[in-house]
C-alpha cells in the first residue's frame, strides 16, 4: 500500500484546533538588560596605544628607587607619567623641577611623597 508523503504529512501535522487547551503556551524570555558601554568604546577612531617603557634605564631606575621607597607596586603609574610627559630618566625629573608633579601622580600618603620627592631632588644638578 502506497500512501501520498503529502496527505501524510498533512495529518500528522498539528494545527491550532488540535492541541489541547490544557497544554501552555511555549514561555518567551524574559527580556535582556541592555548592554552599556563606555563612551570611550563607542569612539569611532581607536585611542592610540602608549608603550610604557620609554627607556630601559629609566624602567631599572623607578624599580630600584620606588622600591627603595617601598612603593615599587606604583612602578606602572610611574611608568606611565614619564612617558605622557617625555621623562627618559629620573634625573630628567628632577632638572625639570617636575618631581612634585611626578611624585602627586602616584597619589602617596604623605610620608612616602616626601620621602620619594626628597630623593628624587637629591639627583637635581
């Protein structure tokens, strides 16, 4: 016996007046939360990527001084206050008359500030 795939298909599928009205309805998904961004992301030109390192002997010059100083875990902020403002070297920092600059950036309690100021005038011509 031949039957017709189409006539069939026909009686297998369901249709509106024969699913039971005790069957839900299928549940929708709660709605998403949007998804904010920064404005920074929403840039269409890219900010430019900084190195951080602008000499290798100013990255062995912060270490051995914030570490010295006991705030060696401020080496990044460090590093990347001299490359923004051109520093190649602490001694740099100091015959510019910049180590107060410098020294707020890393926003140190006052004990360390002075300290690490003092230091850093010590090696001013």
């Amino acid at each position: 016996v031949s039957v017709p795939i189409a006539s069939t298909a026909a009686t297998l599928a369901p249709t509106i007046d024969s699913v039971p009205a005790s069957v839900p309805a299928p549940a929708t998904p709660p709605p998403r939360a949007p998804i904010h961004a920064p404005a920074s992301a929403l840039s269409s030109t890219p900010e430019p990527i900084t190195p951080l390192i602008t000499s290798p002997i100013l990255n062995i010059e912060l270490k051995q001084l914030l570490g010295e100083c006991n705030i060696a875990d401020k080496l990044d902020v460090a590093l990347a206050w001299c490359t923004e403002n051109g520093a190649d070297s602490i001694s740099e920092i100091a015959e510019a008359n910049m180590a107060d600059d410098f020294v707020k950036s890393l926003s140190l309690k006052p004990v360390k500030a002075a300290i690490l100021c003092g230091r850093i005038r010590a090696l001013s011509p």
